[in-house]
C-alpha cells in the first residue's frame, strides 16, 4: 500500500493524513500487506526526519521521497502547489500494488 501526500510538515499530511495510516497499519500488515509506504515530492532526508516526526517508523511505515516528482507524474498524480511555494507536488492518493502492478486506486 503506498499513499501520497502533497508535503512532508504541511498540517493536513502531518496532523491527518499520516496518523490515519498510523492507525490502521498493523491491520493492513495482518491482512497480508508487505509494505505500507508514505510517498511524497520530499528530499528523503526530509522523509526520513517526518518518518521519526510522525511515529511512522514505529509503525513500520517506510518514507518514500518521490525528488524530481517521476513517479507522481508518471501515474498522473500531480497538483501545481506553486501559488503557496510548493512546485508540482503529489496529490493526496493510495494505491495498493501487488507484485509491481497497480491493482486499486484511491484518491
């Protein structure tokens, strides 16, 4: 399961977003999840800093920095935040992926 966040410290994605993950993360690894990963258009030295911020480390939720936005562009999952300074970042999104192949989208 993989959710995108628009910015790591932004208050929705850090007061919201990732807490809901938090909470239902050892549910989603007793269904059989592998890998719960937050990914957002982050250095991953920031996503790695949000990850201990947030608790998500101890929740076993990896941080994924998407840098130049490759990824959210290639799945067309984009949002223009540069009006508020934030350049092209992730829309809020998840999907769950098995072996390799997106098989459920949610935004």
């Amino acid at each position: 399961v993989v959710f995108g966040i628009p910015g790591a410290y932004t208050p929705t994605c850090q007061h919201k977003h990732v807490p809901s993950y938090i909470d239902c993360a050892s549910q989603l690894k007793q269904s059989g999840v592998d890998i719960v990963a937050c990914l957002s258009v982050n250095d991953p030295f920031v996503m790695h800093a949000f990850g201990k911020t947030t608790h998500a480390d101890v929740a076993n939720i990896e941080m994924w920095s998407d840098v130049n936005a490759q990824f959210v562009q290639s799945i067309g999952k984009t949002i223009d935040g540069s009006k508020v300074g934030l350049g092209i970042r992730a829309k809020r999104f998840s999907l769950y992926a098995q072996n390799g192949t997106i098989k459920c989208f949610f935004e």
